[in-house]
C-alpha cells in the first residue's frame, strides 16, 4: 500500500488482534515501500500479524514483487514476509 492516509492507521490500529508492534512494522514495512522507485508506485497492501507481514496486490512485474519482499524482509522485527503480490495477468491472444 502507498503511504497510507492518516484515517489507514487509525482503522489499523483499531482493528481486532492488532498489536502496536504490528502497527509500527506495518508503518515502517509501507514507508520502505512507498520510498523505494521500484514499488512507490505500484498498489500495495501492508498487513501485518504476529510479526508476519503479509503483502497482498498487484504489481507491474515479477522484479517488482520480488524487490517488494526483499524490503519488507530487511525491516527490523519482522518475523517472516508472506508475499503473494500479483504480477498482471497476461491476456490471452485470440484465436
């Protein structure tokens, strides 16, 4: 997710389960996105559970997908990145 809009936050925090580390991982996790050129970008969704970050979206390119991993992973205190960002689908040509 691009740096979230202030209200994104809040409705995190106050979401069931949510700790306050959760939310500053999921805060530190989408300000790395929303600064690097690959993934600034691209539409991104940041969750965070347990010290999991979980990156659900879609993405230009596998590169992309892959790079947006690699930043959440070298972020202090994540546990573990589940990455299950999309490249766009390809269209089939028609026959």
């Amino acid at each position: 997710m691009p740096p979230w809009p202030d209200d994104a936050l809040y409705r995190y925090l106050q979401a069931p389960g949510s700790t306050n580390d959760d939310a500053r991982l999921a805060a530190l996790v989408a300000q790395r996105l929303g600064v690097d050129w690959a993934t600034r970008h691209q539409e991104i969704e940041v969750t965070v559970q347990n010290k999991v970050v979980i990156l659900s979206g879609t993405v230009a390119s596998p590169e992309v997908r892959r790079t947006a991993g690699d930043l959440a992973w070298d972020v202090p205190g994540v546990l573990d990145v589940c990455n299950t960002l999309r490249p766009p689908r390809r269209r089939r040509p028609r026959r």
